[in-house]
C-alpha cells in the first residue's frame, strides 16, 4: 500500500512539474519588406538554426508596417529579429536595452551595401541634379535604402527642396511607379534595381556604403543564449541560412553598435525635413 501511495505521489509531482521544463519559446520577427507568407518561407532556414542551437520552439511572425514592428520589438513582443538598418540604428539609440546587436549580414564578404536612384533608361533624367522640380518615388519611410539614404542624397545634391515625393511601400512598388512614369525617379536596393534593369530602369546614382541588415535580441534572450545564437551565425556550415534571406549574402560577421552612429546621423537629418 505505501508503495502505491508513493508511486501515485510521484505520478502527480510529475504532472506538475512537466510545464517547469517544458522547452523555451521564442518569436522570431522580420520588418515587413515582403508579405509574411514570404518572408516565413525565406526565413526558416534561419529559424531552423535557431531552434538547434537554443534547443527553444522558435515561431515566425512580421507585421503590418514598419512601425507596428518596431512597436511589437519595443513591447517585447518579439525575442529575435532581423531587421533594416535604419530601425536598428534608431531604436538601439533610443532603446539600447531592448535591441541588441548580434551579428551583421554579408553582402559579398563584406558588411556594407549601397543604395541607388534609378530612373527610365529612355527618359532625360541621367543625373540628381536632373530631379530640380521632379517627382521622387520612396518605399516605406522607415526604409534604408528605398527612404532615407536616397533622400539624404538628394539633400546633399540639393535638390530634395524643390521636389514633390510619395510613399509607395515595397521596393517593387518604387520601381513599378517608375517605369509607369508615375514618378521620375525612385530609391531601391542594388539587387531589386537590377531586376528591374532589364526592364527599362537604369541607376542615376549610388551612395556611399552603409553597414548591413542586423540579426538581434530583446531582453528575454540572455547573455549566454545570445553568444550561441552568435556563435551560430558566425560559424554556420549551411548556405542556406543566408542566401535564402538574399542571393548575394555570404555569411554574418560581428560588428559594434558605433558602427551604425552615421546612419543614425543621416536619420536625424531626414527626420527633420521630411513629414512622418
């Protein structure tokens, strides 16, 4: 009898004890550059890494805009994120104990990648002092390359004042508008103009080189998880952890949050000319 006591005993502290070391759980989340059906498939090499190395359930989720997802970061709603540039820099000025930098993806070998105006490969703009007085099309405006470095370059060329600009979310949408002649011009990343430079786009101007998308890390995922999680991105034998996020990434290198500062600076500058 007692031991039929001490087994049932046993068989309850079991069932209560099982939620205690049930495995962690972590959200993974992505700026909404693609629609989340997308972006879900082109990260679950990622999220497969991820899972093996933290040994955690690791869910995907985006948004519906860039600031709902930087709100969702913010409120600690997602643990790991890959995200643009320009939110990094922002938000780990702003909030530097809720975004941590984890490692920076390659873009050919190295950290950095531009941005380039594209115009029509038969129109009379060849030039950014051909856009006095022109139309300009952006992507999201919390965008790097479709947003804020095109702008800042038409600051500095000196015309920005001068022209008549609007949002047209996605990358492909600035492109499109383009060649439509819906606007004379328009920001994109190297990899989407070149895509669409078969199509009739050709590129009128490129930036000088910026540091990379970011992987990072809210609160939730502590100091030795985040050196696995680091470790992994860093020493990866799967390709496909990268080159299905882009074609042209090679890897994840380690990088310092001061490396992000200028970005921060032309943020700052656009920020104050430009209505959010």
């Amino acid at each position: 009898m007692r031991i039929k006591i001490i087994l049932v005993t046993a068989l309850i502290i079991a069932c209560f004890a099982a939620p205690l070391f049930a495995a962690e759980t972590y959200v993974f989340g992505v700026h909404p550059y693609k629609n989340p059906a997308e972006l879900a498939n082109i990260f679950k090499p990622l999220i497969s890494l991820l899972e093996a190395e933290t040994g955690a359930k690791v869910s995907f989720r985006s948004a519906k805009d860039y600031e709902a997802f930087n709100q969702a970061i913010l409120k600690g709603e997602i643990d790991i994120f890959f995200m643009g540039p320009s939110i990094y820099a922002e938000l780990s000025n702003l909030h530097p104990d809720k975004v941590r930098l984890v490692a920076t993806a390659l873009s050919k070998g190295k950290p950095t990648f531009k941005g380039v105006i594209v115009a029509k490969k038969d129109g009379p703009i060849n030039s950014l002092a051909d856009l006095k007085g022109k139309k300009m099309a952006f992507g999201d405006r919390d965008s790097t390359l479709s947003c804020y470095i095109p702008a800042a370059m038409l600051m500095d060329a000196g015309v920005f004042d001068s022209m008549k600009y609007d949002f047209t979310g996605k990358h492909e949408n600035v492109a499109n508008s383009v060649l439509q002649g819906g606007h004379d011009a328009g920001g994109l990343k190297p990899d989407v103009a070149e895509k669409f430079m078969g199509q009739g786009l050709k590129v009128i101007a490129e930036s000088a080189p910026v540091y990379e998308h970011v992987i990072g890390v809210g609160p939730k995922i502590d100091g030795a998880t985040m050196k696995k999680i680091q470790a992994a991105l860093i020493n990866g034998k799967d390709p496909k952890v990268y080159t299905s996020i882009q074609k042209d990434y090679t890897g994840f290198a380690v990088t310092k949050p001061s490396d992000y500062a200028s970005l921060f600076g032309i943020i700052k500058k656009v920020d104050a000319k430009m209505a959010k």
